[in-house]
C-alpha cells in the first residue's frame, strides 16, 4: 500500500508537467494560428489581387486577367499565353475582330499552330483590317480558357472560335478548388494557391536565389484517382455552357472545334491494361485494313488510359452537345482527317505528339473552320484563296507580314526550359 503511494505521489507531478506541457503547446499552436488568420486578413485587404509581385506576368492563378492594356493594345497577362499576338483598343471601322481560344494547340508559336492557319486565311480574305487575338495558353483546360474567352468578349469581338478537350485531367492539379481533391492534401494544395504569406515568402525566396517570379506546376504524373473523370467531366460540361451563355450574352457567334488526337500513340498510365489490349488490337485491325474496328479499338484504348492527356470520346460528346444545344457550329477534327487519309489518321501521321497536330493537320481543320465561319461573315471562297497559302509548315510571313513578339517577358515553357 505504502508502495502504490509512493509511486503515485512520483507519477503525479509528471502526469501534471505533461498537462501542462501540452497546454502549452496547444495555447502556442492557436495563437500561431490565430496570428497567421489575421496576417492573412490584412494581406488580402490591402492587396486584393496580390500585389502584382510577379512583374505583370503570372501563371496558372485564376484570379488574375488575362489580359491588360499596353499603349493602345491588349496584350496577354499570363506566362502560359502566346508572346506573338495583340489586340489593339480601338477597332477599325469595318474591320473584323476574331478570337481564338484554347490549350497549346492555339497558343502554339507561328507559323504551324491553328491560330496562325487560320489568321492566314482571314488575312487573305477579309484584308488588311483583320485583327486576330490569340487566347490560347499552353496547359488551358477549359477553367482557363472559359475565364479568357469571357474577359477577351467584353474587347468588342466579332467571331470567337474555341478548340479545347485535351487539358483537363492536367488542369484539375492547377484549379484552386478542393472538389476534385479532398481531405488534408486537397486542403495544403488550396492553401499553397490563396495563402498571400505562403506566396510572400516563396517569391522572397525566389528574389535571393535571383529565379524570376512564375507560378508553375507540374504536369501530373499520376494516374487518375477513385471519381475522378466523372468530376471532370461534370467542369468541362459546365464551363462550355458558361462560354455558350458569354457568346449569347454578346451576341457574338463562332464555331467550335471537337478535337482531334493521336491514335496511334499507346496509353500511358500504368493501370491502363485493358486500353493496352485494345490498343494492340486496334493496331492489329489497322494492318489487316479494318478501319471501322480499328478506329473503335484505338478509341477505346485513348479513352481507357488512366493518363487521358487526349480528350477522350465523352469530353468531344459533351462539347457537341452542348455546341448542338445552343446551336453553335461544329467542326470535327478527327472526322475532317478521316475523310482525307483514314491510314495516315489512325496511324498517327497528321500528329507530332499525343494531342498537337502538324501543320498539315491543322491547315484542314482550320480550313473547315473558315468554310462555317462564311455563314456569318463575309468571306471570299477558300477555292480563291487556297492557292496564296504558302505550303503547311512554311513561313506565314509573306501573308501575315513580319511576325513579331508583343510581349517581353519570357513565357512559362521558356523559364522552364531554358539551358543553364
């Protein structure tokens, strides 16, 4: 008995220091905590839209414009975005103002991108008063491109055209938004994206290593999680209506371009056995001439990978429904190869990567971008144009003029690819 005491009146002043101890701990964890709430506070009153310290130009934020005034022309504000394009202020009498919008398809450099086809064309066409905004941005999903073409529609535009679908599973790592991704990871990520101390403090750090001040991510190098594509694909659906509604909301029409991709590149993701199978077969079917099996095999293999960095079958379903719905013209990329080359389109041949096609391809889809765009603008036959077209892949300059950079700073991929 006298044992037990002893050991109790030992024990007790311990069990007390560790109360308190953790008291202590406590008190300090929430008045860290309380300091870093008010410091956030203060912050986000006094610089609403972070303070501008990325010297004008930023990267994958969704709060920032996309595009700002220089002199008397808009510029792009994103280091994701096209160096060579401009829109000026003020529009010429008569003239026609045309936006392109979307991933690096579009704000690819000149001369091979869909952009610059298609600027080419216009150029011959309607003359000299032609003015062409690129709004396209490389790693856009449509969250980006929504909020681009909304803002680019309040510059007095005449004609939008929009080419996305192969960015949304990227993307989904760069939205400021815990509904593709829960739980104390989706939490650090939303806080690394709005924390203005997190910032302050990873921008100082850059400042004393002298690195330029960019926002970057990494492409995902994970396959898809539980749920995934069925969130996505619930976004992509409810940014092209917001689009549709801007575009309606304008009164400004456009065509719509459901995009096309590599068939004959193999999945990616490392669960992807079932699309790998189908990949096979498909290739199978290619060589022994079945093209209609070939096509639904190589299909369901490019929408089987688990690393879907094409756009799969139900984004380009969802995008012509919705297109359908508010009466947008269509133009389908993949179709449009199809019925010029079957073997080159499901071999590959009109790609250069998984999602970007060459300028080959690009000059025929853009080509039956500009035969819709002829029902609401006043366009001469492409049989009068075609011929002053310089060859896909040649310089657009003798057409176009001198292609020069509006922007300065450099863009995303070259702060991230440049050679030490």
């Amino acid at each position: 008995m006298h044992r037990t005491r002893g050991v109790t009146s030992v024990l007790a002043p311990c069990d007390n220091d560790d109360m308190s101890r953790r008291r202590r701990i406590g008190f300090a964890a929430l008045t860290v905590v309380l300091l870093f709430g008010l410091a956030e506070a203060v912050m986000h009153v006094l610089a609403p839209d972070g303070g501008g310290r990325e010297s004008g130009f930023v990267g994958h934020s969704t709060t920032r414009p996309y595009f700002v005034v220089d002199g008397d022309r808009w510029i792009p504000h994103r280091t994701e975005m096209s160096r060579y394009t401009s829109l000026p202020v003020s529009r010429e009498a008569g003239g026609l103002r045309v936006g392109v919008f979307g991933g690096s398809t579009v704000a690819s450099d000149p001369p091979d991108g869909p952009f610059w086809q298609l600027a080419a064309m216009l150029k011959l066409s309607f003359g000299g008063d032609t003015q062409v905004l690129n709004g396209g941005g490389h790693g856009f999903g449509s969250t980006r491109v929504r909020g681009a073409m909304i803002e680019a529609l309040a510059r007095d535009l005449d004609v939008v055209i929009l080419y996305t679908g192969h960015n949304e599973f990227t993307e989904s790592r760069y939205v400021s938004t815990l509904s593709l991704q829960g739980g104390m990871s989706g939490f650090m990520q939303l806080l690394r994206r709005k924390s203005r101390i997190y910032e302050a403090l990873r921008l100082g750090i850059r400042d004393l290593r002298g690195q330029p001040h960019v926002i970057s991510a990494e492409v995902p190098g994970g396959p898809l999680r539980a749920g995934e594509m069925g969130r996505l694909q619930l976004r992509f659906r409810e940014n092209l209506e917001a689009m549709a509604l801007a575009m309606q909301v304008q009164a400004v029409p456009g065509v719509w371009v459901l995009p096309a991709s590599h068939l004959g590149a193999a999945p990616e993701g490392s669960d992807s056995g079932t699309a790998q199978a189908d990949f096979e077969r498909g290739l199978s079917l290619r060589e022994a001439g079945d093209r209609p099996g070939a096509l639904a095999a190589l299909r369901r293999a490019r929408d089987g990978d688990q690393l879907p960095r094409r756009a799969t079958s139900e984004l380009v379903r969802i995008m012509a429904e919705v297109a359908a719905k508010h009466q947008i013209p269509l133009v389908d990329a993949e179709a449009v190869l199809l019925k010029r080359d079957p073997d080159r389109t499901l071999s590959g041949g009109f790609s250069i990567d998984r999602m970007h096609l060459d300028a080959a391809g690009y000059r025929l889809v853009m080509g039956e971008v500009y035969r819709l765009l002829r029902r609401t603008v006043h366009l001469r036959p492409m049989v009068e144009i075609a011929h002053r077209l310089p060859h896909p892949g040649a310089s657009l300059e003798p057409v176009l003029g001198p292609i020069e950079r509006t922007v300065a700073a450099p863009t995303l991929g070259e702060l991230e690819h440049k050679s030490d």
